[in-house]
C-alpha cells in the first residue's frame, strides 16, 4: 500500500479555534471529499490560523499506515 492523500474543506472560527490553546480540544474532526472521516491534531493546520480562524480547502497526504506526512491549501 503507498501514501494516500485527502482532501477536505475547513471552516473554523478563531474563536473556536481558541479552544486547543485553552487546553479544551487537540483534535479535528471532518469528511474528507471522498466520504471517510478523518481525526488529526489541530497542530497540524495551526500554519493556516489567521484573526478569522482557519478557512480553505486542504490537502493532507498520509502514510499507509495513517500517518501524517503533510498538509497543505489548495484554496
């Protein structure tokens, strides 16, 4: 089995983003494009934070294995 790659639309507030730092939450939860669910570390988009939270479409590869390589905005 080789590397797969997710894609995935973000919409979350700075607010709520706000939680991680607050200690209350450390995990994302969304569909990816082709149905599955996926759960990663809010560590992992902390580079897209802006005053308005975190908005776009992303693309994550991860290993075989369901192990994170990266994460990058296609838009």
């Amino acid at each position: 089995m080789q590397d797969q790659r997710l894609i995935f639309k973000l919409a979350i507030s700075a607010e709520k983003y706000l939680s991680v730092y607050k200690g209350h939450a450390n995990k994302i939860s969304t569909i990816a494009s082709d149905g599955r669910r996926i759960e990663f570390s809010a560590d992992n988009v902390r580079q897209f934070l802006t005053h308005d939270g975190i908005y776009g479409v992303f693309e994550m590869h991860i290993t075989a294995e369901q192990k994170f390589l990266s994460i990058r905005r296609l838009r």
